[in-house]
C-alpha cells in the first residue's frame, strides 16, 4: 500500500489505516481476542500501518486487544489513541484535565505494551479545560518522549487555531464521507493553511454506503447506531438512493460501493487518510481495495453532482451527542 505524510509533520502511514472502535465497542458485541488478533494482523499483512484506537473504545480494553496484536510489529506501525472523557467512559462526560491526559497516557501505554504513544488525539474539546492547557500538556508529554504526535477529534477551527499555536497539530480526526461533508466549509481549508492532516473516521457512512444496510436492516441493542437520526427506518428508507447510486458507480468502475466511496476520498486531498472499521476479514480486504481503485476528475465531478442532487435525511448524531462536536 502506498504511503502518505499527516500535513507538515513529517509522519508517515499507509495511505488507510484501520479504526479499531468497533471490534470492542459500538458496533454490537465485542469480537473474540483470538478473530480480532487475527483481524489486526491481516491488516498489517495487507500494508496497512495506521491503527486507531480510544480509552474510551471498552474504557482501555481495545487498547489491550491492539497492545496484544501489534507486539510483535510495534517498530513498523503507527498507533494512535485518544483521551478526553471521565473514567474513560463516553456516556459520562468530558475530563480534559491536565491531571487526567496524563494519567490516561500512562494507562495507554501499559495498555498498548509500548513505550510512546504515536499520535495522541484529545477525543473531543472540553469547554471546561482551555484547549491551550491541553495542549500544553501534550506538548510536555512530547519534551518527555511519552508522545510523539499530537492530535484532535472533531474539533471547531477556533479551539484548533488556538490549540495549533502551542503544540502544533499533526491531524485532526472527524467523520468525512460522500453522505457528511461538512468539513469542506471551515475545517479543510483551515487544515490545508495550518499544514495539519485529516483523518475521515467513518468514511463509509458508518456502514451505509457500502449498500449492507437497507430500511429492514436490524441492529444489535448496543449498536449505537439505533439512537443516531440518520439511521431511522424512514431515513434509512429515505437515503436508499444513495445507495443504489453507488451500486451504479461501483459497476462501471469494476468495484465495490465501499471502494469508490473510499477511492473519492483519497482523491480529495494527498494529506486524507481515511481509517475504514470492520469486524470482518473480507470486508477488510474489500476496504483496503479501494486505495486502487482510480478515479478521474470527471468522474469525481460527476459523483459530487450526483450527490449533490439526493440531500441526505436525517441528523448525524442525536442532540445529546452533537453538541459534544465542532466546538
């Protein structure tokens, strides 16, 4: 697989990496140690060299599964990992404090059986702690070679800029795809500027634009995805459009739906490297597909118009949710 640089940084990864959430969380019941082991380690088989993980993924239990995993490859791949919310559980808030960063590091890295951590994301901006103490803390955390990258998730350009002006940032990491592209108003341009990298997580719509999903599809009771608007049976019904476009774009391009979708998202930008999540080994080899699938201005041209004419239904997150991002 082909390589790409996150901005100015100077940081090489492959041109996708694996977002690691939904093996532990999420998505539905965990997998087993033994299939998610086996899931990583193909991943780093196919050339794969960027792997993403959270505190908040299992409050450290996907970061064990990762820790576990890439052991034996640790010098070759980039692991990234985030903090930012209390006693590492999503559903209780956010903890930027200095105190807080520094002790989730120390687990991280006992967890993750590494001695650095290559890029450290602040999960989401916590209005309670100033964005410049945060990054003053990482910034530190870097000087003491505990960190050597450090990043955001789903940050707003303000908290960015001010963050950028302590410790520069080597990415930013928000949802990007063909059915959400809201960061090409505000959030591109400005990472374009500053020379910092983008990595899309759920660049596949959070599984629908792969065409697996339809209005009967039924969700386990602990896949979050059963509170998100945008995955209503209505909306699901609604969206269906968008789906049976990709099917006709994916044909006349020999590929998948998922393919083309991520296939247009490396053509956005060469510093985007989107990080597709799967449980399954055949997905993954389907997903990772897609950094050779090409696609021609004219055809990016007219997938934008094609898009353009189907508005998506529905909210991304719920409101309890949303107001957690962009700030």
């Amino acid at each position: 697989m082909r390589k790409r640089i996150l901005g100015k940084s100077g940081l090489e990864v492959s041109e996708m990496g694996l977002g690691c959430m939904g093996l532990t969380f999420g998505y539905g019941p965990a997998v087993t140690e033994a299939d998610g082991i086996a899931l990583i380690r193909k991943t780093v088989e196919l050339g794969v060299t960027l792997f993403d993980s959270a505190e908040a993924y299992s409050q450290g239990g996907n970061e064990i599964l990762l820790g576990k995993a890439l052991k034996p490859f640790r010098k070759d791949v980039v692991i990234a990992t985030k903090f930012g919310f209390r006693e590492g559980d999503s559903t209780k808030g956010l903890d930027s404090h200095p105190d807080r960063i520094r002790s989730v590091v120390e687990n991280s890295l006992k967890h993750l059986q590494t001695d650095v951590i290559d890029l450290l994301y602040q999960h989401r901006v916590d209005p309670n702690v100033p964005v410049e103490d945060v990054a003053g803390t990482v910034k530190d955390l870097i000087a003491e070679g505990k960190v050597k990258h450090f990043g955001m998730s789903e940050a707003g350009a303000q908290s960015i800029r001010k963050a950028h002006a302590v410790q520069p940032l080597t990415a930013l990491q928000s949802e990007y795809s063909l059915w959400w592209r809201e960061p090409e108003k505000e959030i591109l341009p400005l990472l374009e500027e500053l020379g910092i990298g983008f990595v899309p997580f759920s660049p596949l719509g959070k599984g629908f634009l792969t065409g697996a999903i339809d209005a009967n599809t039924t969700f386990d009771k602990t896949d979050f995805r059963n509170v998100v608007p945008r995955f209503s049976e209505k909306n699901r019904n609604a969206n269906q459009r968008l789906v049976d476009l990709m099917n006709e774009l994916a044909k006349g391009k020999n590929a998948t739906p998922a393919q083309v979708a991520l296939a247009w998202l490396l053509a956005q930008k060469p510093w985007i490297v989107p990080i597709p999540g799967t449980t399954k080994q055949h997905r993954l080899i389907e997903n990772m597909g897609g950094a050779d699938v090409s696609l021609t201005a004219e055809e990016i041209k007219n997938i934008d118009t094609a898009f353009a004419a189907i508005p998506v239904q529905g909210e991304r997150y719920p409101a309890s949710l949303q107001n957690r991002v962009g700030k």
